[in-house]
C-alpha cells in the first residue's frame, strides 16, 4: 500500500519493480509522478520480518537511472506494450527513513504525517514497517524510490499497490500502472499470468546503473494494473 498524505490532482504510473534478495530479503522499485501540494510524502507499509530493528531497511540511491523502469519497459516487444501507462523520469529532491511502527509515524513532523485516524481503516497494516518518502516541491517527478528489507514470509514477493489519499480508502483503484519482476532460483510463486521478456534484461537494462537490482541472469515479468480494479495491494506466493 502506498498512503499520500495530501491530495493529488494527477497521477502517473505508478511502476513497481520487485524481486527476492538472498537471506529471505526483497527489493522494491517504486516510481511515480504526480501534482501536489508543497510538504507531503508518501508512506510505504512493508511487511517486515518482526523485531527486525531501526535499520531494517537498505534505501539504494537511482538518482543516477531516472529511466530504470522506462528500460525495463524496453525489454518487452512494442506490439505488447501496455497503452496508458508512462513514466516521468526526473529528479526530484526527497529525504527517505525507516519508520518500525506506526506509533512512531506519530514522531514525524506534522506535514509528513499520515491523516489522524487513517489506520482504524487500514487494520491489516497495524504489525508492519513504514518507508516514508518527503518531499517539499510541487510538481513531483519522481527517480525510482529503492531500498530492500527482510520479509515477514519470504514464500512471498510484495508489492505496494493499494493506493490511499489522505484517509480516501477507495474500493476499486483509480489509476494504472504496470509491475515488474524477476524470479530467482527457489521462489516457489507462479508468474502464469505475466508477460515474460523475450530476452533477457541486459539488452535493455543497464545493470550497472541500476545497482545488482536487476539480474541480468534472470528474464523481467510485466503485469498491467488497470484502473477500476479492486485497490489492493499484489502478492505473489
């Protein structure tokens, strides 16, 4: 799920890259560009293994690799490309932490706090952590938003796609957007209903840039989310 705190007037993607990591860790790539007010952030519930501790999370930095998933994208032959999905990619400055619980949300300053009460609506979040990303600009083209963290079930590969505005939980979404994901040796979940790439990612990927996030070993998925489906979050596994 990812929470914004402040309305928005437009959305773009979102596009979320994922992929297990040895030692029962997962990666997650996250980008999305948007019109807000100035002073928001978004907040990222993941499912982290417990008594974890403060640094739990690893952010990775791809400022240098705005168009990361813009390349993934590539991987995959234009005449299944998915109409209606687009990326941004600029920079846009943020600062990222790690929030354990969410009693401790309670310690951010005020504009970065999620809506007083949002969590009596969203009880399926009250064990997990909180990646929370701020900004203070108005006009939001985000670089990808990285960081990995130890799973709470490493059977599973999570991604964050429900989407709440301020405390606005929707039934259904209202925007696209599209997933990818590699599948290492050992993860037991099904793909059956992702488009594979042809070839593999180095063609279209610079793995150097995107820093070991992507395997060059490994073939990409892509799953489209299409706007008006049920707003939950995906789970593979």
């Amino acid at each position: 799920m990812s929470l914004i705190n402040d309305p928005v007037a437009t959305v773009y993607g979102p596009g979320i890259f994922a992929r297990s990591l040895p030692e029962g860790r997962q990666v997650i790539v996250y980008q999305v560009s948007f019109d807000l007010a100035q002073g928001m952030a978004i907040i990222l519930p993941i499912p982290v293994k417990p008594n974890s501790g403060d640094k739990a999370v690893q952010f990775v930095d791809l400022s240098g690799y705005p168009e990361m998933l813009e390349h993934m994208d590539n991987a995959f032959p234009k005449d299944n490309a998915v109409d209606g999905c687009s990326f941004r990619p600029a920079g846009a400055p943020f600062e990222s932490v790690y929030v354990p619980s969410i009693e401790g949300l309670a310690r951010l300053e005020e504009k970065y706090r999620p809506p007083e009460g949002v969590w009596k609506k969203l009880p399926a979040y009250h064990d997990f952590g909180f990646v929370v990303f701020k900004f203070s600009v108005e006009r939001l083209d985000v670089y990808p938003l990285a960081f990995a963290f130890p799973r709470k079930n490493p059977a599973q590969l999570y991604f964050p796609t429900m989407v709440v505005e301020c405390d606005d939980v929707p039934a259904t979404r209202k925007y696209g957007g599209l997933l990818y994901c590699q599948k290492i040796p050992g993860d037991g979940f099904s793909t059956r209903d992702w488009r594979e790439s042809p070839e593999l990612p180095a063609r279209s990927v610079n793995v150097v840039r995107a820093k070991g996030i992507v395997d060059p070993r490994l073939h990409l998925h892509r799953r489209e989310m299409k706007a008006h489906e049920p707003n939950k979050d995906t789970v593979l596994g």
